[in-house]
C-alpha cells in the first residue's frame, strides 16, 4: 500500500549503517536514527513492544521504529493541521 504523504524510508542495521533507502532520504541519517531509537528503548527498558519516535520540522514528519536488529525511518510529508499544531505546541 503507497502512503501519498510517505517522502522517504530508510533501515539500519544495529550499528547504524544503513541498509537501504527508497524515496527522498538522506543515508547518512542512518546512525542518527538508530541511536534516537537506542536510547528511546532505554527509557522503558522492560517494555517488549518497540517504541516509535516521531520527531516534526517544518513541513515534514520523521518516524523512527526499532525492531531487533533493524531501525526503520520513515519520512512524511506533514499535513497542513499537523505542521499547524506542531508549531502552536
């Protein structure tokens, strides 16, 4: 299933090199986002569900999930309400 707002996707491996990018994404974030998602495991250490990290800039939206051994990024294209809230906040 295409998601229209999807700009670009990426995974990482443990390390944080990244495996494979499709869509406008940079590579180079790879290590970024797997050490986001790193340290947000931390936070509840005992929890077995992966969490998910959405970050907002501007007019776009970062999703960040870990699942074993592979993080993947997701970028979005923020939509007018969100891009709206996220600056009110």
């Amino acid at each position: 299933a295409t998601q229209q707002d999807t700009v670009g996707v990426l995974l990482a491996n443990r390390q944080g090199l990244c495996l494979g990018v499709k869509g406008n994404i940079n590579p180079n974030v790879s290590g970024v986002g797997t050490a986001i998602s790193e340290q947000v495991a931390k936070l509840e250490p005992t929890n077995n569900v992966p969490a998910i990290v959405c970050l907002y800039s501007g007019t776009k939206r970062c999703v960040i999930q870990k699942d074993g051994e592979i993080t993947g990024i997701i970028y979005k294209q923020a939509t007018t309400a969100t891009a709206v809230t996220s600056v009110g906040n």
